[in-house]
C-alpha cells in the first residue's frame, strides 16, 4: 500500500522528481517503482491493474533465468531454472505485489547475463587465437565490439536496478561479478573492451534522478547516500525507522 501511496501523490503533486509519503518528503529509496505504477494509474486508474507491470517484470525474470541457465550450461538446465523460478511460492508471491525487490532481481539478473555474455564472446575468440595459426583482425575487432555491448546492456541494467533499490546494487553486481572474473578468467575484457560506453551508459541513467533530487532537496546527499545507506547497513541510520533481525534469525533464514 505504501508504494501505490506514494504513486498515488506523485500524480496528485504531479512531482516525479521527490516522492512523497502522507505528502511529505519520501526519499528513502528511489523513484522507479512509483514512476511505473503511477504510469499505471495514468492508464488503468486507481485500480488493481497497477500490479500489471509487476507482472510483466514476473514474465521476464523467468525468461531471463532461463537463458542465463542456458548460456551458463545447456538448453535442459535453463529450462529447469526457469521451472524452478516459476513454481516457487515466494516469487509468486512477490511478482503480485508493488514492490521493488523482483524488478531489482531482473535488473540485476541482466547484469549478470549481459556479463556472462561478454566473458563468453572473449573466450570464444581466445580460443580460435590459440587453435588457428591466423585469426583476422576482423573477427578480434567483431568480438571485442560484441564483449563491449554485452557490457553495455550490464551497465543500463544495473543502472536501472539503483533507480529501482538504491546503491546496494553496485555491491551485489560487483561481489557475484568479482567471483566471475575469478572463475571464467576474464582477464582480457580489461584490456580489449571500450570502457567508456560502458561508464557512461551506466551514469547517464543514475546521474539525472541524483542531480535533480539533490538540487531540490537540501541535505539530500547525506540523508540518501550516508544515512540510507551506509549507516543504514550498520544499524546507525537516523531517525532508527526499522528494527533488523537478529544475527540468529538472519543467519537462519540464509
């Protein structure tokens, strides 16, 4: 309810730059989620079809499950995933509801995909270097452009997903992407992508929501960067609007 709420008067204010919660200031996580449903709204009304594009967020998890089972093994294990994904109970649960946890999930399950992809395109072509005696510098120049969009598609996807849930993002892509590098040894993406496309396609989504909140909201950097979420993840945040669970049930829910 909180988050039609705030859709709801983002449309009333017509303000989609801060969110507002009981029409105060609500900058606690960013606007994507809202953005989408009051569109909802815009279209359907007030109704229950604003959880439509939860539904459709539902859809595409599954298909991008399945290919990334598929890319990373074999057509049988994608199509297991994606069973799998579809016959759990919580992510049909959760694929009813308006919140921002399964768009987060997709957004960041591009990421990985887009980044398997592109370890894969650079495999692909060190291996043809190592089994044929001359490789054209037009199949390196091809799978370096195909490595460099792939990754791309990662950045504009894990934008999306800060705009979805905030910077956690960056740490949850960055920590499974870490232990990638290690396990697939991807080591010349660093030399042979084009890593300003990738940087730049990835700030021109998160920068423009940033700057605007933050030149229309005094103090808004510390709040949302500091307090949301560094000491947010500390127990430190300010006013303490949450209680966390104890180490016992965390640990046990893990």
């Amino acid at each position: 309810g909180r988050y039609a709420e705030v859709a709801r008067e983002m449309l009333l204010s017509g303000d989609w730059v801060t969110p507002q919660l009981n029409f105060s200031v609500f900058l606690n996580k960013p606007p994507l989620p809202y953005w989408l449903t009051a569109l909802t709204f815009s279209v359907t009304g007030q109704t229950e079809y604003a959880r439509v594009w939860e539904a459709i967020v539902g859809l595409l998890l599954i298909f991008v499950t399945t290919e990334l089972g598929r890319t990373l093994a074999n057509w049988r294990s994608g199509l297991l995933a994606g069973v799998v994904l579809r016959t759990s109970g919580g992510f049909f649960l959760v694929s009813r509801l308006l919140r921002p946890d399964l768009l987060m999930t997709l957004c960041l399950s591009v990421t990985l995909l887009g980044f398997v992809k592109a370890c894969q395109s650079q495999l692909s072509q060190a291996g043809r270097v190592a089994t044929e005696t001359q490789c054209s510098a037009l199949e390196s120049t091809a799978s370096e452009n195909a490595a460099t969009w792939w990754l791309v598609l990662s950045a504009a996807s894990l934008g999306v997903a800060v705009l979805t849930k905030g910077m956690v993002n960056v740490v949850l892509a960055g920590g499974v992407i870490g232990g990638m590098f290690v396990c697939f040894r991807c080591w010349t993406l660093l030399r042979h992508v084009r890593w300003l496309p990738v940087f730049g396609v990835f700030f021109m989504v998160v920068a423009p929501w940033h700057i605007l909140a933050g030149m229309r909201n005094e103090g808004f950097w510390w709040d949302y960067v500091v307090n949301q979420h560094f000491l947010f993840f500390f127990d430190k945040k300010f006013p303490r609007d949450s209680l966390p669970d104890s180490l016992t049930v965390f640990w046990g829910a893990f």
